[in-house]
C-alpha cells in the first residue's frame, strides 16, 4: 500500500557495487537482507551520470516463507576405537541459520555438543560432518544433527555407532616346564666279600664248617669223622667186645 501511494520514495537505497563506465551494458548486483519472510518487494536500477538521471522499469519479487530447516541423522563414518566421524544433513530453506551442532552421548540424553559448521541461506540440502576423537573403545553412542535458522530450530533423529573393541592383550608365553630333579641312583649294593669255594683234592669234599667252606676228608668204610682242633679226621671205628649169644648158647 505504501509504494502505491508513494512509489520508490520511501525505498531503501543500495549501492551498486561498481559503477558502470563506457558504452556497453554491465550487469549490476547488490545483496539485501533484513526482509520479511513471504513479504511482497519491488526494486529497480537508477543510474546517473553526466547526461542526467534515468531509472529502469521495477520488478517485484516475493521473499520466502519462513520455513523451519530440514534436519536428517546420516550413519556415522571412519569409527575406530576412540575416534568417529559424525555426518548429517540439512537443509535452511532459505532462512538464515543461527546454530549448528551435533548432540552425543552414550544415551539418547546425549550430553555433549560439537559445533558444524553454519550453512547458508539456500533452499538445498547441506552436507554436515564433526570429527570426534576420545570416545572408549566397545562402547555404543547416541547423536543427532540439530540446526537453528530465523525460521526454527530442527533436530535429527538419533543414531547410534559402536567404537571398535581394543587389540587383545598379548599374554607372555608360558615358562618351559621345570624338569623333575635328576634323580641319583642308588649307590651298587656292596655283595660283601667273595666266598672263594675251595677246591678239594682227591680224598676230600667240601663241608660248611662254622659258616665256612672247608675240605673234609672222606673215610673209608669202617672208619669215622672225628674232628680234631677245627680239623676233621679219619680214624677207625672200635668193635665192641660183646659176644653175641647164639640160642644154643643160652
């Protein structure tokens, strides 16, 4: 309503970033932000030089609703055992954006904030990613994206990872078992002395006198052993003086 009472008289004036010199056309830009979202705007180039003032026909543009970004979770990248890159993302939708950062934890109370980076005021989707690093090792963790643009706060859904288990332990290998104490044979059983067996001459035979081999003499028929200071001897054996009675005699 203001410009169809007033036309460009109450309209912000921005200046062209360079100007125009010679006599061909050159293309002119300029940025302006502060707008209102779904707000109706017209515009145009005015010009002047040393041959006066001349403005170009306006032209209307329309700035974009006010859209809360769109926030998605991606599967996390190069997990190790104490490191993992987190990845999102996320589209502005044109609006600009205020925060960016990934939540974390071991739970989905997460815990822990990792500030990305900021994307611009487009209409396309965002790739977002943090590196992480001094996470434990076999442990499962919770994220999310989360962005905040003049149009909202987005939050991505959660999304879980597990750290790589630690190398095994290399034990120390295990000590050669200890041989048994060689063992000492016994010492040879001493047999004593030899017993030397005698050899007996002819007329002799060998007798255990006292414990001790001996030679004895052998007698003869009507003789006997007597044994005489350790010795033994033949001597005759005595008749008996005794007549014998015949049955006729008695």
């Amino acid at each position: 309503s203001d410009f169809q009472a007033n036309g460009f008289s109450n309209a912000l004036s921005l200046s062209c970033p360079e100007n125009p010199d010679g006599t061909t056309n050159t293309s002119l830009s300029a940025k302006v932000s502060g707008l209102t979202p779904g707000g109706a705007y017209r515009f145009r180039v005015t010009a002047t030089s040393n041959a006066g003032t001349t403005s170009s026909n306006d032209k209307t543009f329309e700035a974009l609703q006010a859209v809360p970004p769109t926030v998605s979770t991606d599967p996390a990248q190069s997990v190790t055992q104490i490191e993992a890159k987190l990845k999102g993302t996320a589209n502005p939708h044109g609006g600009t954006a205020s925060d960016c950062h990934f939540e974390l934890g071991t739970t989905a109370s997460y815990g822990s904030n990792y500030a990305c980076a900021l994307p611009g005021p487009v209409t396309s989707a965002v790739a977002e990613s943090k590196s992480v690093s001094g996470l434990k090792p076999s442990t499962t963790y919770h994220y999310r994206l989360v962005v905040s643009t003049n149009a909202g706060t987005a939050k991505g859904g959660d999304v879980t990872f597990t750290t790589a288990d630690p190398p095994p332990v290399e034990s120390d290998p295990e000590p050669d078992p200890i041989p048994p104490p060689a063992t000492t044979p016994p010492p040879p059983t001493d047999p004593g002395p030899t017993t030397h067996l005698p050899q007996c001459k002819k007329g002799f035979r060998r007798e255990r006198i006292h414990g001790q081999p001996r030679c004895v003499k052998v007698c003869r028929t009507g003789f006997r052993q007597v044994r005489v200071r350790a010795k033994v001897k033949c001597v005759r054996r005595k008749h008996s003086n005794r007549r014998r009675h015949t049955p006729a005699e008695r």
